[in-house]
C-alpha cells in the first residue's frame, strides 16, 4: 500500500519535474507542425473558407445601377436586400426545374453507374478469366478523356447524320432521337455514366483486393461455390468503398455542367438555367436576370445545402439498410 | 568459428531459397485454382463476353473519333462511320489535311493551347502535391493546437461541390485584378482535399516515428528532415497525387470559362469547346483530330503511370 502510494507520489514528482521541458517541446512541436501545415492552410484559406465566406456575405446584397439612364451609364451598386436573393431562388421556377434535372440524374445515373462499376470489378476480380490487365485499362481510358471533349464526341455520335449507331439502330427499324425532350436527359447521364464507371470500378477493384485471400480459402473448405463468396464475402467487404464511390457522385452530380453546356451547343432546347450550375454560371455572367453576384451565391449556397442534406441522406439510409 | 558462420551463412540462405520457392507456389495457386473453385465453360463464356461488351461500350467513341479526324465534311455524313472513307494509302495525306484545317480553325493557337493546359496543369500539379503532403506529413506526425479542427474542416470540404466555389472564386480574383491570367487558373487548381488527405493517410502509413527520432538524436533540423528524408518515403505517394491534380486540372472546364478570356490563355478544352461553339463551325473531322491530339498528353500518364492510380484508389477505398 505505501509502496504504491509512494510510487504514485514520485510518478507526481517526476511529471511535475518533466513539465517545463515537456511544454517546451511541446511549443516546437506545435510551432512545426503549422509551419508545415501553412502553405496549405493558406492556400486553402484562399480557395475554399475565403470564397464561403465571399458567397454567403454577398447573397445579401443586388447589384444595381444607379443613376443612369434607360441605357446605363449609371454606377453598379452593391444594394443591401437581405433575404430577397434566396427568396427570388426559392421561388424560382427554373432553379427547381434544374434541380428536378439533377435529382433524376443522382436517383437513376449514379446507382446505375455504381452498379455497373460493382459487377465489372466482381467480373474482373472473380479469377473467371486470367488475363484482365487490358480490360482493366480499356474501362479506365475514358476517365483521361475530358468532360468537354467526351461530351463532344458523344454529340457527334448522337447525330443522326453522321453517328454509325444512329444510321444502325434506323437500318434496324428503331429510329432515336438522342435530343427528343424526353430523351435528351438520359442521353445525358450516358456521357456521365461513360466517363466515370472504369474510375469507380477501380475503387471497387482496390477494396477488393485487400480482402485476405484466406477468406476464400476458408469459404472454399466449408463449401462455397463461387457465387455464394462474391455475395457473402466480397459484397459486404466493399461497403465503405461503394459508400465513398456513392457519396462522390452524388457530389459530383450536384455540380452537373460539362454535358449541359455542350450538348447546348447543338440542341437549343436546352436551356440556360438546365442544372443550378449552369444557372448559377449564367446568372454571374449576366446572361440571366436577376444577373450577378448576389442571385449568382444564393443559387451556389442553396445548391450546397441541398448537397449536404442529399448526401447526410444517403449516408443515414445506407446505415439503417445495413443494421437491419 | 568461421566454420559456424559459414553454417549459419548456408542456413540463412537455405531458408531464404525455401520461402523463394514457397512464393512461387502461392504465386501460381492463385492463378490456379483448385478443381471445385473452377468456374464452368458456360460460365466462362458469359463472363467473357460481358466483359467484351464492355469494353466495346467504353472503346468504340475513341475508336469512332479516331476515325472520324480523317474525314472531311462530306465524308463524314456520306461515307461508313465505321471505316475510313478513302484507301489506307491515301491516308497520309486525309490526315495531313484535316491538320491543317485544325490549325486553320484555331488561327494557329492549337499548339499554344496544348502548352497552356500542360503548364497549368504541370504547375498546379506540382505545387499542389508539395503542400498537400507537407500538410499531411504535418497532421500525421505532429500535434498542433487546431489540428482536429483543421482536420475536420478540410475533410468536410472534400464533399463539398467545389465547382460551385467558382463563382465566388471569380467574383475574387475579378476584384483582385487576377482575372484573365495564368493564376487565376492555376492558384484554385493547387488545392485539392483530396490530396490533402492522400498525402495524410500515405504519412501516417509509410514514414516510421522511429526514423523520424533517430534523425533528430543525429541533429537533423525539421526542414532537413522533411526535404531528405520524408520526401523520399512519399514519392510514390507525390507520383499519385500529382496524377490526380493534373488530370483534374487538365478536365476543369468552367474554371477556365468563366475566368480566362483572352485567346492566348485559353487551355485546350476550353479552346475547342470555342471552336465548336462557333456559328460557322462545320468541320467535325478536324475537331475530332483536335480532340485526339489534346488529350495525348493525359493518355500517356494515364497508360505510363497506371499502377499508381490505384496505389491511390485503393487508399481512398480501404480508408474512406
């Protein structure tokens, strides 16, 4: 009993001993650590916080001329409107017609992508067929292909003048139009689907990769063919990359722009307010009225909270799904 | 004496000639596997062609584009989009023209614009992945006051949708006078929380606290250590993300739209997106070439470089 107090006791002592130099290296510690951490940190102060904060000060004010004459010449004010922007975006027809758009996108294109890219990672993974670096590579090049240039490409082979696959499908009796109305969204998606599955694909190749192949083995002996171990052994050992690969394209489905904009180029019907991107590009740019910085970050910032609450959504419901 | 050295040298390498040979073993009995684990021809059939399919779906528009920057106007709505439109021999020559007409189209800025995107995207590549690692190798190793917070801020920003930062980020760069330049391209595409934490997960994983101690016992300073030492354990881990930023930079389009104007600057994506944009714009063959040529660059690091990629991936995966 008295040895352990008096261990206790010189512990004491010795920490008390120690603390001076302790909270002196602890200072150069700290000191080096933000000096290694403040290019970074200032560059993201720059690029990220500062622009939040930019945005979310000017949803607060129009920029208005003043004093001119029907033709201008007067002096653009930046006019103090409190809540009218987010009012005019809320209330906004378009706005919502171009999240309508991105909704469909993010509730039919990315599920169909993610589970294309699971089953050609469980196919290219499955040992069924052993030579599979050039498949492997061939599904990955598109990502290298810009989304400009993919887009144009893929408008080009949507014209029924000079796309094989139209001329094909009509010698065969069906006649598309890529850009009917109704179709022109799903069209869309297949650009998105075409560029980014051989990408997911090799997020999902990774997890499965560093699945111990012991766990096979093991399934082997006690009797498993081969598709019971995709299901029950590969399937739920891919959940936190199937989550991470979900939640990046829901992301990346908020900011809808590349293929809009292009297949503009050729099919007017698609407007300038499409997806809230594109709305928010061309209400900066002053091609929509109300035109400038104030309407322009209410429609990012409102955009950005309907991402959060997609995303916090999907992770929430994919949690429950699995507990169950 | 020298008698039991020798005995230990040659069971030392007994030993390292058995696990040789035992990884050779296990190296072929994961290609082959065991009777009741091979898969039926019928399954394999399927397999095989699914995966044909595939690739077909992924290939056909760059093998369609390939094509199609030989053709002229007429051709291209006349002849089989297949397959070129003139003989293998006059090849040469459909080339050389749509070429030129390329250059004629862009007022000879093709190639500028090429240097363009390789310079913004080299650039911003490269300061980019020194910071992020700097950054991750500090949040990794070391404990500062905020660190959690900062930790936690720029994670939560890498699911942010950063394109929407781009109005915001003009509106700035228009008051700072940055429009139109250089920089206003390459300092947003520097930062990237993607590769902040890449470099963070890559620290925490391949550089030992041990080394790091040892080298400040001998006296090193923290620079010297960082820039010797440190560097050399994350280069594969700087090849991955500067992969990363540079193809990201290489593909961001609305960045450059909305902030570069003039026609000197334009990176190529946004150069040919100018072209087809263009009312009297009619010559696809030459585009397709455009298209091809511009992303060259991007395909040879993708194809030369590809392991590291899913280096990078697989962090992302087994982490995320």
């Amino acid at each position: 009993m008295t040895a352990t107090t008096s261990t206790v006791a010189a512990g004491k002592a010795k920490r008390r001993a120690a603390k001076p130099k302790a909270s002196l290296a602890a200072k150069r510690e700290n000191r080096t650590g933000w000096a290694f951490m403040a290019p970074f940190g200032l560059l993201f102060a720059f690029v990220f916080i500062l622009p939040i904060i930019w945005a979310v000060y000017n949803s607060f004010f129009r920029q208005v001329t003043e004093g001119g004459g029907a033709y201008g010449g007067g002096e653009l004010v930046n006019k103090f409107v409190g809540l009218e922007n987010f009012q005019y975006v809320i209330t906004s027809g378009q706005f919502w017609t171009g999240v309508g758009h991105v909704l469909i996108y993010t509730v039919i294109q990315v599920p169909i992508m993610i589970i294309a890219a699971l089953a050609l990672a469980m196919v290219v993974d499955s040992f069924v067929v052993k030579h599979i670096t050039g498949f492997r590579l061939g599904y990955f090049l598109p990502y290298a292909i810009p989304g400009v240039v993919a887009s144009i490409i893929w408008v080009y082979l949507y014209n029924g003048q000079i796309s094989p696959i139209v001329k094909g499908l009509a010698a065969l009796g069906i006649n598309v139009d890529f850009f009917a109305d109704n179709v022109v969204l799903a069209s869309m998606a297949n650009i998105t689907t075409w560029t980014f599955t051989g990408y997911n694909m090799l997020i999902f190749l990774a997890a499965l990769q560093a699945i111990p192949h012991d766990l096979y083995e093991a399934a082997r002996i006690d009797g498993a063919n081969g598709w019971q171990i995709a299901m029950k052994i590969k399937l739920p050992n891919v959940r936190s990359a199937a989550l991470l690969a979900m939640l990046l394209s829901i992301v990346g489905t908020i900011q809808l722009f590349n293929e809009p904009q292009v297949m503009q180029i050729s099919d007017p019907g698609i407007s300038k307010a499409y997806t809230p991107m594109m709305m928010a590009m061309n209400t900066s740019q002053g091609t929509i009225t109300p035109s400038g910085d104030g309407p322009a970050s209410a429609i990012a910032i409102v955009m950005a909270l309907i991402a959060g609450v997609l995303a916090m959504a999907y992770a929430l419901i994919e949690r429950k799904v699995n507990e169950q | 004496m020298s008698s039991a050295t020798m005995s230990a040298k040659q069971a030392e390498r007994a030993r390292k000639k058995a696990e040789r040979q035992l990884e050779k073993r296990r190296e072929a009995a994961k290609n082959d596997l065991p009777r009741s684990m091979q898969p039926s021809l019928l399954v394999k059939i399927i397999t095989i062609v699914v995966l044909c399919a595939a690739l077909i779906y992924f290939l056909f528009p760059i093998y369609w584009a390939i094509i199609a920057s030989t053709k002229t106007p007429s051709q291209m709505t006349g002849s089989n989009g297949l397959w070129f439109a003139v003989g293998l021999d006059q090849l040469p020559d459909a080339i050389a023209t749509n070429y030129s007409k390329l250059l004629g189209w862009t007022r000879g800025q093709f190639w500028r614009w090429v240097f363009n995107s390789l310079v913004y995207s080299g650039v911003s590549a490269f300061v980019g992945t020194i910071v992020a690692v700097m950054a991750g190798y500090a949040t990794a190793k070391f404990n500062f006051r905020g660190k959690n917070v900062a930790i936690g801020i720029i994670m939560g920003c890498m699911l942010m949708p950063a394109a929407l930062l781009t109005i915001p980020q003009y509106s700035i760069f228009h008051s700072l006078h940055l429009t139109n330049t250089m920089l206003s391209i390459i300092i947003p595409c520097c930062v990237s929380p993607f590769g902040f934490f890449l470099g963070r997960v890559y620290a925490q994983t391949s550089v030992p606290d041990e080394l790091l101690e040892a080298a400040r016992i001998d006296g090193a300073g923290e620079a010297r250590i960082f820039f010797t030492i440190v560097l050399r354990l994350l280069a594969p881990a700087m090849v991955t993300i500067f992969l990363f930023l540079f193809v990201a930079t290489w593909n961001n389009f609305l960045l450059p739209l909305m902030m570069v104007s003039s026609d000197s600057l334009k990176p190529v994506t946004l150069g040919l997106y100018g072209m087809v944009s263009l009312a009297t714009f009619n010559d696809r063959g030459a585009l397709m070439m455009g298209a091809l040529l511009g992303v060259l660059p991007v395909i040879v690091l993708f194809l030369g470089l590809q392991r590291y990629w899913q280096a990078g991936l697989a962090a992302g995966a087994v982490k995320g």
